[in-house]
C-alpha cells in the first residue's frame, strides 16, 4: 500500500468515525461541528483519491 493510499483510509476511517460520533451525541453544537469535520475529511478522501488517479494514469 503506497503512502497516498495509506491517507485515503486514514481520512475514510477519520470520516466514519465523526459521522458515528454526531449520531452519537445529543448537544446540537457538537452534532453539527462533527458533522462539518466529517464532511472536511470526506473532502479531504475525494481529493486523494483523485491524486491517486492521476498518478496511476501517469
């Protein structure tokens, strides 16, 4: 598993593990910052992904 893999399941699991916790949790506040981390990382696993793309095409 290269590096660039490596981080995508890092910001995978990161991703699943807030969205668990903003299920989790009763307080709104928390629920919602989880839930934009969340989104932060999932973002973060879309543009891995791409780079890992784009470096197996090249």
């Amino acid at each position: 598993m290269t590096h660039l893999e490596d981080r995508l399941e890092r910001f995978e699991t990161l991703t699943a593990e807030c969205e668990l916790i903003a299920k989790l949790t009763t307080d709104s506040t928390k629920r919602e910052f989880y839930l934009r981390l969340a989104e932060q990382y999932r973002q973060l696993a879309a543009d891995m992904r791409h780079a890992i793309a784009t470096r197996a095409a090249a």
